[in-house]
C-alpha cells in the first residue's frame, strides 16, 4: 500500500499523524522488507493481538515490522533488539537498541 493510500484510510481526519522512523543500517532495512514481502504478502492470515511474537497467525501491523527485522538482521538475533509480548506501535522505535531516526511526521 502506498503513503498516499495508506494516509487516505487511516488518517481520514484532520489533525491525525504518523511519525516516520528510519532503523539504522545494521538493522538491515532492505532484507527486512523483502522478509516482509516474502512471509506476509498474499497470505490470508487473521487479525488478532496475543502474546506470541514468533507466530504468524494471527498478527498487527508493529508485529510484522518487528518481525521483519527481527529475522532479517544478524544483529537483532544476538541481542539487538527487545522481546516484547506484545508490539505496541508506538513503542516500536524503543525496541531497536539502536533507536531509528525519527525523519518526518506525515499529517493529515
């Protein structure tokens, strides 16, 4: 989906925002997205919250980002990163031990 789709069905009111984070490099972004693509595109998994952050099914929008770069960097699986239950969105920048740089704030 692209920002401008995205931005169209979630932030349909005025005054709504979404920050925008960049993980650094050795999170390894790239890998993290094609990670994405490759285990949740196309599938038909159910929406729900529980407290298993390996399982696919069901999953949230912040568990597939944690997910994605949990598997797709060297660094996360040796202590890069924290394990939460649960991927709380806005919590998302504070479980990289290498905070992503905050680059915008998209508004509506």
């Amino acid at each position: 989906m692209s920002i401008i789709d995205w931005a169209k069905k979630y932030m349909s009111k005025k005054g709504q925002w979404t920050k925008i984070y960049r993980p650094a490099a050795k999170y390894k972004p790239n890998t993290a997205y094609q990670w994405a693509i490759n285990n949740y595109r196309g599938k038909n998994y159910s929406y729900g919250i529980n407290t298993n952050i390996w399982s696919k099914n069901p999953t949230y929008c912040s568990k597939i980002v944690w997910q994605a770069y949990w598997y797709s960097s060297a660094t996360a699986q040796v202590g890069g990163m924290k394990q939460p239950l649960v991927v709380s969105p806005y919590d998302l920048p504070t479980y990289f031990n290498s905070r992503p740089a905050h680059v915008g704030t998209w508004s509506a």
